[in-house]
C-alpha cells in the first residue's frame, strides 16, 4: 500500500507543479524522506503524516479511519504483526520468543483485571 501511496503523492506533487523540496516542506517532511516515500524506499509512515497527507490527497474514502480509537489500535496492532512476520523470516527463534512472550503474558493481564 505503501508503494502506491508513494506512486499518488509524486503524481500529485507532478501534477501541481511543485518540486520535491516544496512539496515536503508543504507536508511538514524533509525532502529526502519525501523522495525515499515516493519511491517505495521507506515503510514508515506516522499516523500524523497520513492525517496530513488525507488532507492534501483525499487518499481514503472513509474519514473514520482517523477518528476512531480502535481503528488507529487495530492499524497498531497490523503493523506490529507485519514486522513480526518479517523478523520472523530472518530471525525465527527470536520472533517466536517475543511472540511467546505476549500469548503467556495476555492471560496474565486478564487475570489481574479481574
């Protein structure tokens, strides 16, 4: 998804006439972070900044995503188990103890809630 945000915020950008630097300093972001988003060299992409880019580009159909609680914990959630998936592929034992980690340690939270 990432890549093809990349992809509307460089057309955009071309389409306006504006030049990088411009550009991300309009968005509130350096120019090299800017550059490295438009062409799919970063991952990271602060739920601030998406706020900010929904402003400019109208990228999502659906406000809500930036207004409720629970969408912004599921997107957390989503994210932290892509990188969990991606530790998992180049260090698999130490993915599966931080996993282990959180699956022993849910039923003892719940324990001391109630």
């Amino acid at each position: 998804m990432l890549d093809q945000i990349g992809v509307i915020i460089r057309n955009s950008r071309q389409q306006k006439g504006i030049n990088l630097h411009t550009y991300a300093e309009k968005l509130g972001v350096s120019a090299g972070y800017l550059s490295n988003l438009e062409t799919g060299k970063t991952d990271t992409v602060t739920l601030s900044f998406l706020r900010t880019l929904q402003e400019e580009l109208q990228l999502f159909n659906d406000e809500s995503l930036f207004n409720d609680e629970l969408d912004l914990f599921q997107t957390r959630v989503k994210s932290a188990m892509s990188s969990l998936i991606k530790l998992h592929d180049e260090y698999p034992d130490q993915a599966d103890y931080f996993l282990s980690i959180i699956e022993n340690g849910l039923p003892l939270l719940k324990k001391d809630s109630l």
